[in-house]
C-alpha cells in the first residue's frame, strides 16, 4: 500500500490561508495599511473601485523594498517583523503572520511597484493566483504601490457570496477609521469610484475624530488622561446628551492597534448607566498602553481579541478615570457644599416683622396718551391720539349678554375636540376583503358598521369590541404598519408628495454618510425629500415628504442613512425597506397622544385596509384577539 500524506502546493496552501486571512475586500485594505504603516510611511493613498471587487491600490511612501525583499515578500511565512519565538510578546507592529501577501496573491490578480530611497530604478511584479507571471526594472517613486484587482477570481464561491457593493464599502470604511484614529501623524487619502472621500492631514488625536466624525461631534468630546505604573489611558469619551440608540461610535486601541474588549466596554458604560436612557449607546476613542510583554495579540486570526495579565486593575482604572472625566464636566449630579461666593440670604429673626417688597409706579401713567415730545423737523410720522381706538367700548356696555358669555363658556370649534356622533364614526367603514383570515372579517366589519366606539387605554392601546372576544391595537404599531406600505409604494412608484420648508433645514453629514446619501438619494426623492448638496459636508433640505411636520429633520436623516447602512443587502428592495421603515418608526403616532373616536376610527379602518396587518414589517404584533373563554376564566 502506498503513502497517502503528501505536501499541498504553495498554490493551494495560500488559498486555504486565505480563507482566514482574507475575508473580504476590507482584510485587503487592512493588511496593506498597515504594512505601510510598518513601513514607516507619512502619507497613505487608498484608491477603491465597486467596493474593492475590481481594485484596491494602496500607495505610499516608506521605505520600500529591494528586488529580492519585493519578490520573496509574497512566500508564506516571510516577514521582517519577526525573528524569532521570542518577539511574539513584544509586538509594537501590525500585521506580523507572513501570510498577507502571500494569501492575497492566491485569490486575486497583483501588482506591485516598490523602490527603496537609495536605489536609482524599482521593481515591478505581477502575480495571478499565486503565479509569477513578470518581475521587471521600473521607474517609480519611492515606497509602495499594491493594486489589488478582481478579488477571488478563482474562487468564483467567495466571490458570490460577498454583499453588496454598500455592505462590502461599510466594511472597508470601519478598517479605515480604526487606522486613521490611532494613526494620527499619518496622512490618509480615501477614494471610492474617483470620489474623493476622505482627505486626512497628519494632526492631533481630537481633529482627527473631529474630521472623520463630523464638527457635531467636537463639542461633545470629553477629555480622559491617566496615567500610573501600570497602564496609561488618554483619550476621549462622549457627553450623555450626544449618545445614540446605535451605532454609536467605540474605539478602543491597545498599543497602537483596535481591539475589542467586552471587559472593559462594561467599565465605561457602567459610568453611564444613571446617565442615559434605555438602549442608548455613548462614543468612547480610548487609547490604553502597557508594556507589550503583558499581553497576547495572537490569539484570533484578526487580531483584534487581546488578552491582559492584569484585566481586573486596569478594569478598575479605566471605570474611574470615566467616572472622574463625567464628574468634572457636571454630567453627573453632585452636591456643593461650597458656600464661598454664594449669595447670602438674610436670616429671619424671632418677632421681626416680614415686610413686603415695595413696587413703585405710577397710577397716572397712560402709554396712550400722547407724547408731549415734539417730532423733529425730519420726520413725517403722523402723530396719532391713539386713545380715540376705545371710544366705542363706552358705548358697548350696555349691549345684551348672551346666557353663555354670561356664563362665562365661549364654545369654539375645534378640530381636535369636537364631539363625533356615531353616525360620522361609522361613515367609514372598512372592506371585510382586505381583512385577514387571522382576524375573522364578519368580526371586525360587524364591529365597524353597527357604530361601536372604541376605548383608547394608557395613550398607548386601542380597544374594539369583536364577536369573539376583545380586539386590542397598539396604535404605535399600527400607525406604523400603515405609514410603512405607503412609503414602499411611494418609492416603487416615483409618487412621493413633498412639503417645501419655509426655511431649509441645514444638516452636517460626514463623509462616510455623504457616500451613503449619494448612493440612496434616487430612494429619499421618492419619498418626498429634496437635499441639495452645499459642499464641505453640508446638505440642505429643501422638502420633506408631507405628514412629518413636527419631526427634527437632521435626526431623522441620521437615523435612516444609519439604518439603510445596517440593513443594506444584495437587491435594493432590502434598502427600501430600511429607508421606509426608518421614517414610518418616526412619524408614526407616538405613545401617549390621545387620539378622538374619528382618528381611533381612521385609524383602524387604514390598518385593515391592508394585506398583512397583524406584524410591523420587524415582526411585531400590532393586533391581539382575547377570546370569549378567556374573559370568562378571568371572572371565575
């Protein structure tokens, strides 16, 4: 019997690394960076086409490589960071595994131009899956310059399931924050399909949040700087009045590199608990440093799980230098004790009479009368006896009262509070067609057309009366489901009624949201808005679709560029969905308001006028039936 273990070729042995090391176009992104950070670069161009499926180029100016170094980089398990077993504990770089390269050259199409500073002629190489196709003496500039095109060509089962172009670029965008923040003396350059979208000068650690962020964010930034034997923490943490429901910004970076730590997430947010509501998130950029032989890097593919000796003391300072940052800038409620400056209030003493505060004025004063100050000789204002304008109150004393102005009721009518008869509540009834076989229709269109009022519970549920039980609404929910399918079918049908503005709501986008505008905006004008680009991040909103009056616009923009960034998948329709449901969660009926019989009525007669309104398009109940046995179970 022959031997069956064998060796595989470098070819497929790369593309197995690969499966680890290049996930998607933003690992691409990720290891080129950081090999020209490592490479002592100041300036870092990224230039992307189609989310990074038919090029990433990263250029830059280090150090660049020799003919050999160029060609021997791309081997597996060939690096410059380390040398032996014992550099792992004191890693100050980045990508250190030897596999980048060599994993990118097995599932895409390579070139690459270097030249070292000191050499008159570089080095071009290009490699198709793992196959050297040239190396040849180029002129370039010095460092590097990677282009990176058609990722897994020759993995056609990778290629087919990466996301869509937003989803892949969202990707690309969180790799490139999280190496501009902790590179700050480093000049960043984004482009994304000859937009350019980011153009970072080297600067401090709070303009360059400022710049990646937006100038919204730089009021809010509070200051944190510790520093002990153990760890140094410096940084910023966001204010409680700039926190999000999510997506808020967290950046934790250890050493110069992005890690995730839910330990220590639980020490910040821990500070903010008796700060904010529930479900909101606030913005933390912490830099932590400690010695490098106190904690591992390498103990997950991306690097960005560390482990600490000393977890549970730099636990400890972290949650207190968070606290102590929130305390000096008032956010959290304190007692003074302080009396020095005070103003000093007079003590009462026993059997002292308390005197009133005098209020002089003048009885005979009349701001009607006219003024005995003459005009000047430029002025042609007539001087009007404006005393004569209650002359006819006299005579309208002795009028006749009518019996309700005696009493002191004056009815005016009113929209919102007027009484409605039954008969207008059952003027609109509703097709027992549309109705679903969930909810039985003779019920409900039984329930409609004898005239039967509903009962609004708490401001928050809307209770009917059913042939086989009690019907409850939640009218959040269903309002809701209503707004959402009218939104849906606005978009599908290019209808949306707009609401010009009497003054254009100005808002400030970042870039990343600017890219994410652009690439939905054919979606937000079906709706009704009309945005306008102004330059230097700002857009003004000329209109808004009609029904939203009341709404803070910039808020609700935010709110739907988020959630179409989140939800955003292979087909558009997935982006509608989330721009429609974005802005039916925020103009629907808030809880709380109380609603008349006539809107209790519109309302439930909209609700049922639809194809599926039991759920909100999240999975929701809306409506809820309880049955005639299980009322009588409750009195028994």
């Amino acid at each position: 019997m022959s031997d069956i273990i064998h060796l595989l070729p470098d070819s497929v042995a790369n593309q197995i690394a690969a499966g680890e090391v290049i996930q998607r176009p933003a690992s691409v992104v990720k290891e080129l960076v950081e090999n020209a950070i490592d490479a002592g670069a100041t300036e870092i161009q990224i230039f992307i086409k189609d989310a990074g499926r038919i090029l990433i180029q990263v250029v830059d100016n280090g150090k660049g490589m020799s003919e050999t170094d160029a060609r021997l980089s791309f081997e597996r398990h060939a690096t410059s960071k380390i040398s032996s077993a014992q550099d792992l504990y004191s890693l100050r770089t980045m990508g250190f595994r030897g596999e980048a390269l060599a994993s990118i050259a097995a599932i895409a199409q390579v070139e690459l131009r270097t030249r070292r500073a000191e050499d008159e002629i570089g080095t071009s190489i290009l490699i198709s899956g793992s196959k050297v196709e040239s190396q040849e003496y180029v002129s370039c500039p010095a460092g590097a310059n990677f282009m990176i095109k058609n990722i897994f060509f020759n993995v056609p089962a990778r290629r087919k399931f990466l996301k869509s172009n937003q989803v892949e670029f969202g990707f690309i965008m969180s790799e490139f924050e999280r190496t501009a923040l902790v590179n700050t003396d480093i000049a960043f350059k984004l482009v994304h399909n000859d937009v350019e979208l980011y153009n970072l000068p080297a600067s401090n650690f709070r303009q360059r949040i400022v710049a990646l962020f937006g100038k919204n964010l730089n009021q809010h930034l509070l200051s944190v700087d510790v520093q002990t034997s153990l760890v140094s923490i410096t940084g910023y943490i966001g204010h409680p009045d700039s926190a999000r429901k999510r997506n808020a910004w967290q950046y934790f970076f250890v050493n110069g590199r992005y890690m995730r730590h839910p330990y220590f997430y639980k020490a910040v947010i821990s500070n903010y608990e008796q700060l904010l509501p529930a479900g909101e998130m606030p913005h933390y950029f912490l830099h932590i440093q400690v010695d490098p032989s106190t904690i591992d890097v390498n103990i997950h593919p991306t690097k960005t799980e560390i482990k600490f000796e000393n977890e549970q003391p730099i636990w400890q300072i972290l949650a207190a230098a968070v606290r102590e940052t929130l305390g000096k800038s008032n956010a959290v409620p304190t007692i003074d004790f302080d009396t020095e400056g005070a103003p000093e209030i007079p003590i009462l003493h026993h059997g002292q009479p308390v005197e009133p505060p005098r209020v002089s004025y003048s009885p005979d004063y009349n701001p009607f009368a006219s003024s005995s100050v003459k005009p000047s000789n430029h002025s042609h204002r007539v001087d009007y006896d404006w005393t004569q304008l209650y002359k006819d109150f006299q005579s309208n004393k002795d009028m006749p009262i009518s019996p309700e102005e005696e009493a002191g009721e004056i009815k005016i009518p009113s929209k919102i509070n007027r009484q409605t008869s039954v008969e207008d509540i059952s003027a609109t009834k509703v097709s027992s067609e549309a109705i679903p076989l969930s909810i039985p229709m003779q019920e409900t269109s039984r329930s409609i057309d004898t005239g039967i009022e509903h009962l609004q519970i708490k401001g928050r549920y809307i209770l009917t009366s059913v042939k086989s039980g009690l019907m409850i609404i939640d009218q959040h929910r269903a309002h809701v489901r209503i707004l959402f399918d009218r939104y849906m079918s606005h978009i599908q049908d290019k209808k949306g009624v707009s609401q010009r503005l009497l003054f254009p709501e100005m808002i400030q986008l970042s870039p990343a949201q600017g890219a994410e505008l652009l690439s939905v905006q054919e979606d937000f004008e079906a709706l009704g808005f009309d945005i306008s680009d102004m330059g230097g991040g700002a857009y003004a909103v000329n209109a808004v679709p009609a029904g939203i009056d009341g709404l803070d616009v910039p808020t609700l923009i935010d709110k739907m560029l988020e959630t179409a960034t989140q939800r955003g998948g292979d087909v558009s329709v997935d982006v509608h969905e989330a721009i429609s449901l974005a802005l039916a969660e925020s103009a629907a009926i808030p809880y709380g308001q109380i609603l008349s019989p006539l809107e209790m009525e519109k309302l439930i007669s909209d609700l049922f006028s639809l194809t599926a309104p039991n759920y909100t398009p999240d999975g929701k109940t809306v409506v809820s039936v309880i049955g005639d046995d299980e009322l009588q179970k409750r009195f028994r």
